[in-house]
C-alpha cells in the first residue's frame, strides 16, 4: 500500500521542475485587442473629422455646383471633378457682396432694403433677430460665450455648467437690486438648452476656455479637459460659498 501511495505523488524532482504557462492564447488575445483598441484611438478622430468635412463640403457643392453657370464652371473643361468648388465659389460670392454693402451704393441698397423689410409685420421681427444675434457674435460686440460658469440648478446641491451671454434685459433687472446675468445651460449634446436669469453672486466663473467646456458639454463629460492652473494654485482649497 505504501508503495502504490508513493507512486501515486510527484517525486521531488517533478515537484521542482518549471511549468510549461498555461493559457498562452489569453495572452496573444488580449495584445491583438489592444492593438485593435489602439488603431482606434489613433484613426476614429481622424476618419470622423474627414467624414464631417467631406459631408459638409459635399452638401455645399451639390447646392451650389447647379447654380455655376457652365461657362464659369471649370469641371466642363476638366475630365475630372473638382470638391470643394461650391465652397469656394461661396467664399468668393460673400466676399463680393461684403464688399459692394461697404460702399456708398451698397449702403443705400441695403438702407432701402432694410426699410422695405421694416414693413413686414412677421418678416422684420425674424430679421431682427437674426441681425442682432449675427452682428452680436460676429463684430463681437458683447461678452457672449466668453465665461464658462458653474450654477445650482436644478436644485442646490446638483451643478450644471452654462456659459454667461450677456447682462439680463432692464424690464428684468427691475425684480431685484442685484445685478443679474443670462446664463445658458446647453444640453448635453448641445443641440438645445435652457435661458436662466439669475444673480451674478450665484454664478461661480470657472478658469476654463469655452473651447474646453464646449468639448464637456458634447461628451456627455467623458472628455474632462486638462487642469491648466499651476500645482501650487490648484493645491489650494477653493473658499465654500456661504448660502443665504
């Protein structure tokens, strides 16, 4: 009995010597997953950017491209197709027009135009508004979009980022002696949002672009921008607000 026992275990020798790895196939997986996982991160970014690009590129040139008059239109002299050619034929159109509006001709032709607009009871009210806005954002008359603020909303306790686009309206003003702000609050994506008027105390600015709270803003906040304060700054405790 004895003798079968000790045939049954390993002898010391056995015991001792290395074992062959087990499962060598979970490890060539597991590399081939992330060189997959890698390729991804290197191309996604890039093929997405040329998607868009090209979408949009493409949507104005099949908008445009029938509007070229075919003695202007350098694709019947070519035998192939050239993208981007409605693009650059509204880049140059708008140039054109921003120039004749600059001179005194063009000025009179649009003071009348603006006049006869001015009559429409639903059309001036549209153009109006479109106007501001466009000037407002464009000659960058205003801080629109320029501070990106943290605000309690909906509740106390619960943050939601916003940016501040401007001083609230005077018939609005008049509810309180404060000082009072418009902050909108983009959903996440931004494809609307919510118009708050509240306190400017009740706002905290944050030291962050508009670049980095717009990419928050799109990503649902998987994309967290980097902290660009010192280490020394951002060590330091922010003061807690008192509540009212």
């Amino acid at each position: 009995m004895a003798g079968s026992e000790q045939e049954g275990q390993p002898t010391t020798a056995e015991a001792t010597a290395p074992r062959p790895p087990r499962h060598e196939g979970i490890g060539l997986i597991a590399r081939l997953r992330a060189y997959f996982l890698a390729g991804v991160l290197v191309t996604a970014p890039t093929a997405v950017t040329i998607y868009i690009a090209w979408w949009f590129v493409s949507l104005i040139d099949g908008h445009i491209r029938p509007l070229i008059p075919a003695a202007y239109n350098p694709e019947n002299y070519l035998p192939f197709s050239i993208p981007g050619i409605g693009v650059l034929t509204v880049i140059v159109v708008l140039t054109l027009i921003g120039a004749f509006a600059a001179g005194y001709v063009g000025r009179l032709v649009l003071r009348i135009g603006e006049g006869v607009v001015g009559r429409m009871p639903v059309v001036r009210s549209i153009y109006g508004a479109v106007k501001q806005i466009f000037e407002t954002v464009l000659a960058k008359k205003s801080n629109a979009f320029r501070e990106v603020v943290l605000i309690e909303y909906p509740r106390l306790g619960v943050w939601s980022l916003g940016f501040i686009t401007g001083s609230a309206h005077p018939e609005v003003q008049k509810v309180s002696a404060e000082e009072m702000v418009n902050v909108f609050i983009p959903c996440a994506p931004p494809t609307a949002g919510y118009l708050l008027i509240v306190p400017r105390r009740e706002v905290t600015v944050l030291d962050m672009t508009v670049e980095d709270g717009l990419k928050l803003v799109m990503s649902g906040g998987i994309v967290t921008p980097p902290d660009r304060k010192p280490r020394e700054v951002t060590a330091t405790p922010a003061p807690e607000r008192k509540r009212a």
